[in-house]
C-alpha cells in the first residue's frame, strides 16, 4: 500500500510542476521526490511488525476516487502556498526591518514624552484637546439618568489625570519618605498610639481550662485577632466562646481561663495576615527616624470595662509612666493617636491621670500640660456610635443585614444572635461606645440636626421604629435616650449594674456639675459631663472621615411566639428600610464628632483652658480597584491608611502641627453652633 500511495503522489507532484517554473524551484521539487522515493524503498525492508503496521494504515488510507483526486488538489494549493512564501521573501525581510525600526522610534518618543521637561506641556495639551469641565456640566444635569460607572469615569479623567501623575503615596514607606525630603522631618516628639475596639490581638495565658476545654493548647496562640481565631471558631465554637467571655459577675477573668491583650507593634500591625490596621502609620513613623525608643503601640484589652483595664493590668498606670519615660528620655512632650474607641480610651485617660483617689492617677492639675504634646482624635467614638444599640439589643448591625437569606440562615446556624448577645454582654467596653448626649445631640420624635441629609418625612430622632406591632410591650417608637433605657430592661441586673458604675450616656446641666464629676470615673468618658484638662500648651487635633454611608437608625419588630429565637426583639428584614443610613465613615456617624467642634469654638466650659483644636474631614474617596481603598480612603478602619491622616500625623509628631488647617466640607459647625448646648 505504501508503494502505492508513493506511486500517486508523485505523480501528482509530477503534474504540479509547470513549464513555467523557475528551474530553483523545479530542483527542489525533484530532489524532494527522490528523497520521498529513498525513504519509501527503506520501509519496504522493515521487520514484519512495522509492516503489520502499514497494513492497518493501509485500512486507514483505502480513500475512494473522489477523496484521491480532493487530496491531490489541497496538496497542489499547498506547494503553490509555499511557492508564494520563496518568492515574497524579500517583501517579508523588508517588513520585519520596519516593524523593528518602528519599535524604536516608538520607544524614542515615549522617553522623550515622558521626560520632566514636557510633562506639564503634555497635560496642558490633554486639558486643552479633552476639556471635561465643560462635558461635566452637561453629565450633571443627566447624573440621575446615565449609568454611575459613566459619571465616574468622567470624574476620574477630570480630577484624577494630574494625580495619576504622582508618585502612588499609599506606597510603603512614601508619605514619610516624602515629608523627610521635602521638609526634612524627623522624629521629634514622643508617639503613642491607642488601638480601637476589636483591633488589638488577645492572646490566652491560661493553662488549665476545664473538663470541656483545655486551655494548654492554646497558650500564646491569639484567639483574637488572626486566622488561628477563625480555626477556633470553626473546630470548637464553645471552647473559644468559653476563653473570650468574660466573668458575666466580676467582669474579669472567668475561673481557669485568662485572656491578655497582645504587646507591642505586633499587637495591632495587622489584624490578621495581610489585613494591616497601624502598619502603614507605623512605617511612616519608621521613614522619618521612630523607633522602639520612641514610639509605642499601648494595646489593652478592649473587651474590659475603663476602670477594670486599671484594676486587673494596671493599665493606665503603665501608661503614665511610660509617658513620663518618654520625657526623661528625651526631654520632649509625648503625641498620643488614638483611633475609634482608643480616642475615648486617651480621654478617659487624660481624667484618670489628674484626679484623686483610690485606684487613680493621683498626679495632680498640671501633669497633661507638662507631659502631653497633642492629642490626635482619629475617628473617635467620643459621643459613641449608634451601631452599638443593635449590637446589645439583638447582636446584629448593617452588616450583617446586609448578608443575602442564605449567608444569613448559615451565620444564624453556626453563630445566633442569642450568641452573639450573651457573649458581648459580658464585655465592659462595649457600653462604652453606646451614643452620649441623647436627643440634644441625637434629635428627638420631630428633629434631628442630621434630617437635611435625606429626604424622608420621618426624621433620625426616631431612632428604633416599630412598623408591626404585636403587643403593647414595643407599641412606641424610641429616641436614642428611650433606646438605652431599652437596653437596661432587656439586659441582666449584672450587665446593668456595670454600664451604671463605669459610665453616664447624659450631659451636665451646670458648671458646678461638670467640675464634680471630675472626680468620678463613670463621668470621664463623656465628653458632655467633663470638661477637657487644664492644659492651655496641649493642642488637640480631630481627624475623622466623611461622606460615607452609615447607619443611624432601625426598623425592628418583636418575635412571634412560635419563633425559634429566644430574643424578644430583631431588625425588621421584611422592612423597606430595615437600616437608615447618614454621612459618616461607615461606622461612625460624623454627629459623633459634636463636641469637637465645640471645643474649637474656643474657651468655654467644656475647653476651660482654650485648648487649640483643629478639626479636620476627610472626604472618602476610595480606589475602586484597591480593596482596602487606596491612599485616600477615609474609611473607618482604613483610614488608618489613608495618605493624607499619615501625613498629618507625622507633621504633629515631627513638630509642624501648626501648619495643618481647619477643613470642614459637611454642615458639622452649623449643626453644633444651633446646638442648644446647656453650658457656655
């Protein structure tokens, strides 16, 4: 079969070579033929099993009539193909030549375009060929009809093209590096940085447990904050729950258990692998000459109530003295940052640390002014967030609402939110976050400061609103007094014991008074009830963000007797509006920030001394393609991130505060001055 098919090939290549053919190409042809004719005669000689072989081609290749003669015809297109190819191989060597000589010049006039010398002169020309301000005007009056991606495109390309320009300043390390060059900044006052809520690592120290749960496994390992954590949870949900409660009587440690608060950097760096918390400030610090010895992480264990981080671990006696080392050290006055709830931590401080009795700081009037340098307000919770009433109410917040049905019936099944309840119950900090002021700064049934915000006829005052009523029990809406009157009913005696005995959620109606409670720690972490320390040098700095969406109030309803949660209240899924939404960081509401704004209106008897205050917004505009949002989120967590916060913190620690000013883009200063605050 093999000679066969040899036979009819070369015949067709016989028949394929024309007269007319150049002789190059009528030599290669023939001395393939011969080549194919010598290799053919070879097989011919082969052992019987490669015969055997040929024959079951031979099967194969049995082609009709037709199909010899279509072969033969693509063979013929093929050969007239690569005759093609000889023929234009110069054509082919001339546009390689120009493709690569084309690559050159190409790669000239990028280098020249994007050299400094014409950079400016190259955005001007964009400006001038695409001019978007114009476009913008037009978009403006459609932004309710065109697609959001289409609006923000043209936003980017507008404000964004000269800033693309730049160096990317969420870059390790650049915001420093940047400041030490062009101011030539470097360490000077002392720093340190109080975490927030949740943010710090909590580590077990315990080694014995109990007959369910053994605690030796897991010394030194963090059963909070990492993804040892996560593993707890999941292998045994009720030996980590047993470790991170606390002693629902004592507030402390529960028996055979012990849980501390991670030390150092490490301590809040990260919260877990790859998701950074302090580690972009921390190197920042690091580029303008900080270290150990000049800085320090003060972690504590958030879950204790104020005065209990006193009692068990001697906290902020450690922190008085390590503020006191900084000055022997090196002869300069100590920045405190705190963020979120360690703000509130740093406020309750600074009244601890100057009032008598047991268990105080007993340094007298005058330590914040000789000690303190500034105090930075990083999205604090001073007058509380309102996400902490559903917390304790039913253990739920947006979040969680959020969640689709079956997200929702997963979390409920492996974690309820009876769970959830009993379990921050037994925290002590957590009473601490619930919102201050109630209606003089959370409005009441028929106002809110906040209501211009949004166009619905009812107003944020109504804080928990109940559309379904089931007995006479929730048959009123509430304001935001009534809601923490509602946490005292539905909480245990010994939850309610502690929220009365370590903190007050009013304000103080006289002078006299507010300088009363000074001498009371339930008073000291409201800002409405005690007034700022006597410290005229201190400069205090509130940075926080602004313009995104958080939740300020709830729809709930009341469970049906047949319903298998043992909680008597839940947010009501079924609602149109389950959660109201105002301006914030995504967790703070900006209301948060009152009585910033009303220190900065100078001396009173809330800023007795006339401490100098500058308030500062930061708009969140995140990097839709950077998951923690780039270098100018403003985030509640990330914020911490932020390019612009990095920047004014280490301008405060290397001494040039000064030169940072007030910036306030949202209604705060008008909201605060028609604030019938009760003292002057």
């Amino acid at each position: 079969m093999m000679l066969k098919r040899k036979k009819w090939i070369d015949k067709d290549r016989s028949d394929s070579i024309s007269d007319t053919e150049p002789e190059a190409v009528l030599g290669r042809r023939l001395s393939y033929t011969r080549s194919h004719s010598r290799r053919s005669s070879l097989a011919s000689s082969v052992e019987p099993d490669i015969i055997n072989m040929d024959n079951r081609e031979e099967k194969l290749m049995n082609f009709s009539d037709n199909e010899s003669i279509s072969s033969r015809k693509t063979l013929k297109r093929r050969n007239s193909f690569q005759d093609a190819k000889v023929a234009n191989k110069r054509l082919r060597d001339s546009r390689r030549f120009i493709f690569f000589l084309g690559a050159f010049l190409g790669v000239c006039l990028a280098a020249y375009f994007g050299s400094d010398h014409v950079h400016s002169n190259n955005i001007e020309l964009f400006d001038n060929l695409v001019n978007f301000e114009n476009v913008k005007d037009y978009i403006d009056d459609w932004k309710d009809i065109l697609p959001q991606g289409f609006t923000a495109f043209l936003t980017d390309v507008q404000t964004g093209y000269a800033a693309s320009q730049l160096k990317d300043m969420g870059e390790n390390f650049a915001v420093g590096r940047q400041l030490a060059k062009e101011m030539d900044l470097h360490a000077k006052h002392p720093v340190v940085m109080i975490p927030g809520v949740i943010s710090t690592g909590i580590e077990s120290w315990g080694v014995n447990g109990d007959e369910q749960c053994d605690s030796a496994p897991h010394f030194r390992k963090r059963l909070w904050g990492s993804f040892y954590m996560l593993k707890s949870m999941v292998m045994d949900k009720a030996c980590w729950l047993k470790h991170v409660c606390l002693d629902p009587v004592t507030g402390l440690d529960p028996e055979n258990f012990k849980l501390r608060a991670v030390q150092g950097f490490e301590s809040s760096d990260f919260f877990i692998t790859g998701y950074w918390i302090w580690n972009k400030i921390l190197q920042n610090l690091g580029a303008i000459g900080y270290e150990p010895d000049t800085m320090v992480t003060a972690s504590y264990d958030w879950r204790l109530a104020y005065l209990d981080l006193e009692r068990r671990d001697q906290y902020f006696s450690k922190l008085k003295q390590q503020i006191e080392l900084f000055h022997a050290l090196t002869g300069e006055k100590s920045t405190l940052v705190g963020h979120s709830m360690g703000s509130q931590v740093l406020f309750y401080f600074l009244q601890w640390v100057e009032a008598d009795g047991p268990g105080y700081g007993n340094a007298g009037e005058g330590w914040v002014d000789t000690y303190i340098s500034s105090f930075v307000n990083v999205a604090g919770t001073l007058l509380g967030a309102p996400k902490a009433v559903p917390a304790l109410i039913s253990g739920e917040m947006k979040d969680t609402i959020q969640l689709n049905a079956l997200a929702m019936y997963g979390l409920e099944k492996f974690f309820s939110r009876k769970e959830r309840v009993d379990m921050l119950q037994t925290w002590g900090g957590i009473p601490s976050m619930l919102p201050k002021g109630g209606d003089l700064i959370w409005g009441n049934m028929s106002f809110s400061s906040e209501d211009e915000l949004h166009n619905n006829t009812d107003t944020f005052g109504n804080f928990i609103r109940f559309e379904q009523v089931l007995s006479d029990a929730f048959e009123k809406n509430l304001t935001m007094a009534d809601a923490i009157d509602l946490i005292e009913t539905l909480s245990p005696p010994w939850l309610v014991k502690r929220m009365r005995e370590q903190y007050s959620y009013g304000y103080a109606t006289t002078e006299a008074e507010l300088q009363e409670n000074k001498k009371h720690h339930s008073h000291w972490a409201n800002p409405l009830e005690v007034p700022l320390p006597n410290a005229p040098n201190m400069k205090m700095y509130c940075i926080y963000g602004t313009d995104n969406p958080t939740e300020r109030a709830y729809v709930y309803r009341e469970n049906h007797a047949n319903d298998t949660s043992s909680l008597n209240l839940t947010i009501d899924y079924d609602s149109d509006t389950p959660v109201f939404l105002t301006n914030g960081d995504g967790t703070v509401p900006i209301m948060s920030h009152a009585m910033c704004h009303k220190w900065a209106q100078g001396q009173s008897a809330y800023n007795p001394a006339g401490i100098n205050v500058t308030v500062v917004e930061i708009k969140h505009e995140p990097d839709r393609f950077d998951i923690r949002g780039g270098a100018k989120t403003a985030d509640h967590v990330d914020i911490l991130g932020s390019a612009e916060l990095n920047e004014y913190i280490l301008k405060i620690a290397g001494g040039y505060g000064d030169t940072i000013p007030t910036k306030v883009h949202t209604n705060m200063t008008k909201w605060v001055e028609n604030i019938d605050f009760p003292l002057s």
